[in-house]
C-alpha cells in the first residue's frame, strides 16, 4: 500500500493516524482504557522516538544509496536484539533456536544483494565512509534499542494499552516532522490521492501493531523479532504476484533460507 501511494511520508502519517483512531473506537466500545504512569508514558516515548527514528534513517539510506547496500545493513537489529535481549532480560535460547535466527538475519541480509559470491556479501561491508551506509547501520541499531524497550512496556502493562500511547507518539513525532515548509499542503493533498488505500491501510497496520506486541508477551523478543521477518516472503509474493517485479533465484534463496530458520525457531 505504501509503495502505491505517491508521497509516502505524508502517506504513512495518514495511515498511522487512521490506526490511532481506530485504536480510540476500540477502547471505547470494548472498555479497554489503558492506566497511564510516568514509566508507561517514559517507555512507549522512548520506544516510538527510536522507531521514528529508524524509518527516518531508513529513508534516507535507501534515497541515497543504492538499494542492495543499504537495505542489508539496515536489517542488522536482528544480530543486536538477541544480545540486548540476553544481556538486559535475562532470556535464554537454545542451540536450534540460535542456529534459526542466524538463518533469518542471513536469508533478511541477502534478499537485496546483486550477487550471492563473497564479493557480493561483502560489499556492503566496504563502504562505511558513505553516509547512506552509516544511516542503514544506525538504522538497524536504534530499531534494536525500540525494540527491547517495547518488550518492557508490553511486559509491564497491556499490550493494547502501550501500542495505544507508543502510536500516539509516533504520530506526535511524525507530525512535527510534516510541519516543516516542505510539507505545506501536502498533507491535504495525500488524503486526497487515494483515500481508499489509506482506509484500508490504517486496519492493516493496526492488526500489525498489535499482533507484534501481543506476540511479544508470548516469545522472548530474541526469537519475536527474527520471525516477523517472514513478512519478507510476504513481500516477495506481492511483488511478483501483484506489483510485476521479478523473483530472482537470490530472493528465492534468501526466502527459503528465512522460512528455513523460523522453522528451526519454531522446533527450538
């Protein structure tokens, strides 16, 4: 849906806004009214500041440089969050389970390389003096801090009742971005575009939001995020079904490689 759209910073902060709003129609019919305290306020405006921060970055990168590099480097939370989730919460994963989630950061890392051949990985890895590539690593390193600092929100309070106030600040944040000159009047104008992917899109984020945070509750977030790349394959069958992009034998590899991984996840 994004990528349909034509602005797609203006785009997203309509599709953010639409799920906050539905958000608010279900805490009211369903009395789900999240308890505010200081932490759950400090911890979901942490969180959305760093995933803010990490589309923005990501933005960047892939504006700037070229897709096959930036794209790798800026999936490396994936490497981070088990080690901020071992070291700061104490989880514990097994050897399959550690075996699973090398698979899915492996298979996340290629699916944009040009070339599977040792140069090709490495490329990547040889241009840190180029700022799109600093942006994609420090995008990957903010996302893993948003991440552990979701964990401990939906830990402490209800998973509907954090996304609710994370949202809220990630809308916050997002609009004081759009206030900027360069968006006077665009905002308006991206409702207008195509109203109907931004109606549809707002359920489809929520159910996302959500469905994360639930899951959060339920798996060390070592394993909750490695998995939720499975959305990767998700993507690729879009693409080639829906958007006419061509499948490739590397995403078709990276893609077994991710399943593979969140299978050995899974038994692990």
């Amino acid at each position: 849906m994004v990528k349909q759209s034509h602005d797609k910073t203006v785009f997203i902060w309509w599709m953010f806004l639409c799920s906050w709003l539905l958000m608010n129609l279900l805490m009211v019919s369903l009395d789900l009214f999240p308890v505010l305290t200081p932490r759950l306020i400090a911890l979901a405006a942490l969180a959305a500041l760093c995933f803010v921060l990490y589309h923005w970055l990501g933005g960047f990168a892939y504006r700037q440089g070229d897709l096959s590099v930036t794209y790798p480097l800026a999936q490396t939370a994936m490497i981070y969050v088990p080690i901020w989730g071992v070291l700061f919460l104490g989880e514990q994963l097994s050897s399959l389970g550690i075996f699973g989630i090398a698979l899915i950061t492996f298979g996340a890392y290629c699916i944009q390389l040009r070339g599977l051949s040792l140069r090709d990985f490495v490329y990547p890895f040889t241009q840190f003096a180029n700022p799109s590539v600093q942006a994609a690593l420090l995008a990957g390193l903010v996302y893993s801090f948003g991440v552990i600092i979701d964990k401990a929100g939906v830990d402490g309070y209800s998973p509907f009742g954090f996304t609710y106030v994370l949202v809220f600040f990630m809308i916050v944040y997002m609009s004081l971005n759009l206030l900027r000159p360069r968006y006077r009047g665009r905002i308006l104008r991206g409702r207008q575009e195509k109203p109907y992917l931004i109606i549809w899109a707002g359920p489809v984020i929520l159910a996302s939001f959500l469905s994360f945070r639930y899951g959060l509750v339920l798996a060390p977030v070592s394993y909750a995020v490695p998995v939720r790349q499975v959305s990767l394959l998700i993507g690729v069958l879009i693409g080639l079904l829906f958007l006419g992009e061509s499948f490739g034998k590397i995403r078709l590899t990276s893609v077994g490689l991710i399943l593979a991984g969140v299978v050995c996840v899974w038994q692990g």
